[in-house]
C-alpha cells in the first residue's frame, strides 16, 4: 500500500514529440518512486494521446478540459490533490522553457551585438540594392525603405522570391546578402548552442556535487533517492549522462577508501 501521494502535472502543447518526450520521462520517473512506496498521479492538459499512455502503464489520470479557464484549473488541481491526498510536483515543461529563458538571458550582450550587426547589415544592403536596382525596378526598390523589405528576407535566409535583382550589380549584392545572412543566423545559433551547453554543464555539476554529498554516509537513503531522481528530472539529464556520472562518483569512493 502506497503511503505518499505524488501529481504530475503535464500540457499537451504545440509540439507532440515534446510533450510526448516529457511524458515519457516522467513515466520512467513514476516508475522509479513507485519503487520507494510513492504512488504518482497524473494531472494533464489538451494531450488526451498522454492520457493514454499513462493510463496503459498503470497510473491514475484525469484529462482537464483544453478551453479550461486559470482559475479553474487552479482549483480543479487543488480539488483533486485533496481528493487524493496528494502533493502537486512540477509540470515538465518548465525545465525546457527555463533552460531556454537563461540560455538567452545569459548571452543577452551577445545576442544584442549579433542584432546590431544584422541591422547595420540591413541597411547597408538595401541602400546598396536601391541604388542598383532602383533604376530598373523602381516598383521594388523605390526607396531604401522600400528595399529593406528584400534585404530581410534575404538576411534571414526566407527567400520568398517575389522579388529579385535583375542587374549584374544587384546579383552580385544579393549572392554576398545571402552569405551575411547565412552567417548571421549561425553566429545566433552558436551562441544559443553555447550557452545551452554551459547550463547542462552546470546542471551536470550540480547534479554531481549533490551525489557527493549524499555519498558521504556511503548509503543513499530513501530521502536523497527522491531528491536525486527530482534534480534528474528538473535538469533533463539522460540516462547516459546519470549512469557515467555515478560512475565517476562510485569510482572515486572506491580509489579514495
């Protein structure tokens, strides 16, 4: 008989692979609490596909109604927590849009200079496409505020091709415009790929330096169990990423004994 109670509560959202992906790990999660005598409960919003696979491995669901007002989800959630004795764990996509929010917030400068430069780029390259092909398109390029338009679907690698130069001069232009606008959107892309990966390296210390210290006793106790599997959980970290670093720790406690 299980003696605690546990919510999960879990959207649906725009991405079904997402939401599917944070479905499943918190599964994999439920599964290992159940372990430890904690019965997981499951509360979800617009992802009846979720409902199912939870209610197939054997957990207890409810479905809230996708048009369901805040405060009437607020309510149906302490309603059910109560009815079920239950205390309310994290929703899992949180983590993403957290990681995300100081992936940017982080390179806030970075991102800043990025733009700087693509705004000088936009101006300098519609100035220069108005006077080569302004002439000879004046429909399209009748001024440099007219030409920014083409100058930004080309920076941002859209391409729509509504418009394009005719004159060597303005194709010249546009094939350099395409290569700044390639290197833009990877120099942003860097930046976020890199501050992404500081905060999983972070996350990854954290993790580590907790498992340290519940190593010190050299056993892991039910309490500490829960609360590496939530840190797991909040940090997103793999299966792969858990096994290697409990094995760095166990080895180090073996070398140092």
């Amino acid at each position: 008989m299980k003696d605690k109670n546990l919510i999960f509560r879990v959207d649906g959202g725009s991405i079904y692979s997402l939401a599917m992906g944070h479905v499943f790990r918190c599964l994999r999660l439920a599964k290992q609490l159940s372990e430890i005598n904690v019965n997981c409960l499951f509360l979800m919003k617009n992802f009846p596909e979720g409902v199912k696979v939870v209610t197939s491995s054997g957990f207890v669901t409810k479905l809230l109604h996708p048009e369901i007002s805040v405060q009437k989800e607020a309510s149906a959630l302490v309603t059910f927590a109560l009815d079920k004795n239950a205390i309310v764990f994290f929703d899992l996509r949180s983590s993403i849009n957290h990681l995300l929010f100081n992936a940017v917030k982080n390179e806030a400068r970075s991102f800043i200079a990025a733009l700087y430069l693509l705004t000088i780029a936009i101006i300098l390259t519609s100035s220069l496409m108005y006077y080569a092909e302004g002439d000879t398109q004046p429909e399209h390029f009748s001024s440099i505020p007219a030409s920014m338009y083409w100058a930004i679907i080309t920076l941002t690698t859209v391409g729509f091709g509504d418009i394009s130069p005719v004159t060597w001069i303005g194709q010249v232009l546009a094939t350099i415009t395409a290569f700044i606008g390639v290197c833009t959107v990877a120099m942003l892309t860097g930046i976020v790929a890199s501050s992404f990966a500081t905060q999983m390296a972070r996350r990854r210390v954290v993790y580590e330096s907790q498992l340290r210290e519940a190593y010190k006793d050299g056993v892991l106790s039910d309490e500490e169990k829960k609360m590496l599997l939530k840190l797991r959980t909040d940090f997103n970290l793999s299966e792969e990423q858990i096994k290697s670093i409990n094995q760095q720790v166990e080895d180090e406690i073996k070398q140092s004994k």
